[in-house]
DNA sequence: AAATAATACTTGCTTAAGTCAAGTATTTTT
DNA sequence: AAAAATACTTGACTTAAGCAAGTATTATTT
C-alpha cells in the first residue's frame, strides 16, 4: 500500500495528538480527568443513561465507572434514580451542580478551542471547519 | 467569536481522539506505554540526543525519562554515551535491538494506519491527505 | 415453580503512568 | 573560591485503569 499515504497520515496523527493535549490540558490541570470529564459531558448530553450505556458508549471498564460514578454522588454532581422496573439498573442524571461542572469545562474547552484558532482570519477559520468537516465523513466508514 | 466553528472543531476532536484511540491501541496492548514509544520514536529519527533535549522535545517529566531510559538500557534497547565535554549528560541512542523494536512498533502503527483507511479509494486517500496537510498548515502558527 | 443463567452494578486487589521534590555530580558564573 | 545553574537520579506518592470475584436482581430453562 502507499507508503507516502500512511506516512502523511501518520505525521498528521502525531501533530494532532500534540494539538488535543494542548487544548485538553485545562481539563487535566482541572479536579476532573479525561475520562471524567467525558462522562459528564455524556450525561449532560443524553438526558439520563445507565451506567451500562455510559460503559457501551464509552468503552470503559465498569469497575472504573462504578467508582466514578459513586465519587460524583459523593460530590453532589450526580444523581442516581433506580430504575423502577429493574432494581439492578439507576438513571444517571446531572444535579444542578453537576451541570454548573459542565458548563465550566465546556466554556474552557471552547476558550482552548478559540485560542487554537485565534491566529486565523474568519476566512481561515471556516476553511478549516470544511476541511476538518471533510476529513471526518472521509474516516467515518457507513 | 464564532461558536459555531468552535462547535464544529471540537466535534472534530472528540471524533479524532476515538480515531487515536484505535490507532494507537497496538501500541497499548504492546509491552511499551505510549510515551515510551514516543521515546523510541524520537530516538529513531534523531540519531543521539540527550535525555533534556527528549524531555524537551516530548514535554515530560524529567525524573519519569531518566526512569525510561534505565528501564531501556537495562531491556538492552538503549545506550549511554557520556558526553566528553560534560560528563552530567549522556548521548542517547538505540541499539541494534531498540531499532528492531522501533521496526515492530512502526510497521505496526503502519497496518493500523492502513486500516484505517482501507475502505477508500486510491483518490479518496490522496484527497484525504490533502486535507490533513492543510488542516496543519493551518493551525500552524509561524 | 425451582434451578440455572444472565445482567447491572460493586468491591478488593493490583499494576502502571505520571508528578513532585529533594539529592548528587558537574559545569558555569560571579 | 563561592554561588548558581545544569543534567540527571532517586524516593515517595497519587491516581488512572484493569481484572476478577462478589452481590442482588431479573430472565431463561427445564
């Protein structure tokens, strides 16, 4: 297979792993993990999700999760309902503190994000999007 | 600022980390952790460096290389030179054996590259690196 | 209906990644 | 010659994450 290809590829791939750790250092630098943040920001996405579904969508060992799951209880940003028609099973949702978590890393993210981009006119800037736009219906396998 | 570029960047990441994530999953299962291979990578293409100009280079903790590069030399993947005019420093470079593990590595990284885009045409892959050359031109700062 | 298997989650144990700070040897600056 | 800076090492610690066994409940089989 093209060599030059795969090369291109890869060379791009390490370029933009440098790119997210710097736009996901806040998150790292913040009370929360990678992980962490990615199940808030599930949970404040879907309305309220099982733990099962947290694990399916974001390929976690369950364990793990159960303890995320039990320290943001503890903290107060999440709140668990059992499901009445299987007492194995609790809805997940955010409380309103939880939500205020999400906020704050969300608006962080974009502030990264901005910053990512700051250099480029707004021209640019759209360019961009169509490009990266591009790039994941490309990689995206129907 | 534009919050719907931002919206659409960060769509893009959250895609490109699952893409990583794949990608980089051999390399996880393999006896060596990801920044461990980043070493063996640099070591590769630089043929010596100092253990600074590494922990420069890859941005990490000076005490967690120093620990690396023990663990190499004593795998036998890595040699010691003391540099002449400063005998604090050592000149770092792969054995014959820590190329060999950088031909694994690589070769592996290659197939999982090749995977990834082997539901393209020869067309399709070729504009795909068109894109992610410009996509890194631009967020390029110069 | 009772036994068996499967599911949803929890808990204990372990490992490995990574950080921080103090320590040693050497080199540079004052 | 003393002080400061540099290159690397080491100890102590934290935390992310995985694995496997355990508990409670629900679904399936016989």
């Amino acid at each position: 297979m093209g060599n030059d290809i795969i090369h291109s590829i890869r060379d791009f791939n390490r370029f933009y792993t440098a790119i997210l750790g710097v736009v996901n250092h806040h998150i790292l630098e913040s009370e929360y993990s990678l992980t962490e943040a990615r199940v808030i920001y599930e949970l404040h996405s879907a309305a309220a999700l099982t733990a099962r579904e947290l694990k399916e969508m974001l390929q976690i060992d369950e364990g793990y999760l159960s303890r995320i799951i039990t320290k943001f209880v503890k903290n107060g940003i999440l709140r668990k309902k059992q499901v009445k028609s299987d007492k194995r099973a609790y809805l997940l949702e955010l409380t309103a503190k939880g939500n205020k978590v999400f906020e704050a890393i969300d608006q962080q993210s974009d502030v990264q994000v901005a910053h990512l981009i700051e250099h480029l006119g707004k021209a640019e800037q759209k360019k961009l999007v169509e490009l990266v736009t591009q790039v994941k219906a490309l990689l995206t396998r129907e």
